[in-house]
C-alpha cells in the first residue's frame, strides 16, 4: 500500500523563504538597475559638455593638444555610453524574465517571461510591445494585491506612453534612414559616433548620446512601479507564513533542527 507522503511544516516554510528570496533578489536587481541609471547619466552629460568645450577652446586657439586630446576623448566616451546601454538592456532583460516568472507563481500572465524578454530585443515594435508588456505585469500585480485586501488605488493599469513613442521614433528614425539615406551615408554617420573623421560631425554623437539618455531615463521610470508592487508581495507573501505558523519564527536557518532555546527531553535511567 502506498501512502502519499505530506511536507512537514519546517519543508513547507523553507519552500516559501526560498520562494520570498527570489523575489527580494529580483526587487534588489531592479533597485540595482535605477541606481545605476542615475549614477551613470550625470557622466554622461558632464562629459559631453567636456568634450564640446574641449573642441571649441582647441580650434579657437589652435591647440594641438587640446584637439588630439578631444580625438583621443572622443571614441573612449561613445564606447562608455554604449556600455552603458548594453549592461542596462542586459540587467533590464533579466529583471523582466524573472518578475513575470515570479508573478506567475500567484496567477496568469499574457506575457511568458521569454516571449515578453524577446519581444523587447526587437528595436522599435519591441518598444511599442513594451507597453503592453507592463500593462500586463501592473494589472495582474494589482490583481494579487487586491485579493489580499491591500489597497492599489495608486496602481497605474494605463498603457505607459512613453514606450509607445520612443517606439513609434525610432521606426520613423529607421525609415528615414532607410528611404532618405544611402548605405554609405548610414555607415558614415555611425563611424562618426566612434571616430569624428569631421569634426563638426559631432553633432551626432551628441544626438546619439540625447537619444540614449532619454531610453535611459524612460525605462528607469517605468520599472518602479512594478518594482514597489513586487516588493509588496514579497512582503505579503512573508505575512501569509506568520499568519498561518503564528507559533513558528521565520528566519533562513530553519532545518527542522529544534531550536536553541528549547529544552531536548532526556531519558530517564
């Protein structure tokens, strides 16, 4: 005869810390990803000014010094802006992948997490995507707040709109250069962005960089909210532990070992 085998309250408890742990992880790496995009954008605009007055003071008094320093300036700061970008997308990706995978854990989702982390590689339809991706993860985090009686009347369930018209300019940007330019042309400009083969082409380095800013400063903006509602569950899902084992102490060291203070029954001789 075979008996089903039920989990100990010590195996149940260790199953949700682990479960909590996550999503603290995944809160901590989207707190981890603002932090940075703040950090990250005074540098930039501080070097870009740098560098400008760099080129207008050297050509002005015809220092050589001052304009190879400018060349030598130039690349090194587009390589940082595109680091920049790369490592955000690549924090940005995960921390998407894993709030989807956690919220699916308390009810459904439009979006699975590798589906909504491949539709945001696409460039520009994934950021017209990217709306409806977080009108999904916002609507059904309300939903788990809501059934737990917290209170989400500050919850926005709207389309975002910035996505949407960063999306809708980079199309339009891909289709006039598409329609309006050569290959050649298109291939000049982002050489420019790296080496200023004339100098007064920097004024696209200088578009490049607004451009990359302004991603920077949308996405950092959208993802606090979701943010703050994961953190909120997280700390839901804790009460729900405490509420159940009232009498049970929650910390990450359970094993199922008795507890120090408690007195271990010795047999009598």
């Amino acid at each position: 005869m075979n008996c089903e085998e039920t989990e100990s309250v010590n195996d149940e408890i260790q199953s949700q810390e682990f479960f909590d742990k996550g999503i603290q992880e995944n809160v901590l790496r989207g707190e981890k990803r603002i932090g940075r995009v703040k950090k990250f954008i005074p540098v930039i605009i501080k070097t870009e000014i740098l560098l400008f007055f760099l080129f207008i003071i050297g050509y002005c008094f015809g220092s050589n010094f001052l304009l190879g320093l400018f060349f030598v300036a130039y690349p090194i700061h587009s390589l940082f802006v595109f680091f920049v970008l790369i490592s955000s997308l690549a924090i940005y990706c995960v921390w998407l992948y894993h709030i989807l995978s956690n919220l699916r854990k308390f009810t459904g989702t439009r979006f699975s997490p590798k589906i909504a982390v491949a539709c945001s590689l696409l460039l520009g339809i994934g950021q017209l995507l990217t709306c409806f991706i977080f009108k999904d993860i916002l609507t059904h985090q309300k939903e788990v707040l809501d059934a737990h009686g917290i209170d989400t009347t500050s919850i926005p369930t709207t389309t975002p709109v910035s996505p949407l018209l960063l999306g809708l300019g980079i199309l339009l940007i891909l289709l006039l250069c598409t329609l309006g330019a050569s290959s050649y042309m298109v291939v000049f400009v982002l050489l420019t962005l790296f080496f200023p083969v004339i100098p007064y082409f920097f004024i696209f380095k200088v578009a490049f960089d607004i451009f990359a800013i302004i991603i920077l400063l949308i996405y950092m903006n959208l993802v606090q909210q979701p943010i703050l509602n994961e953190k909120a569950i997280a700390q839901l899902n804790i009460g729900n532990i405490k509420a159940t084992n009232p009498d049970k102490e929650i910390n990450p060291e359970i094993n199922g070992s008795p507890a120090e203070n408690d007195e271990i029954p010795q047999d009598n001789p």
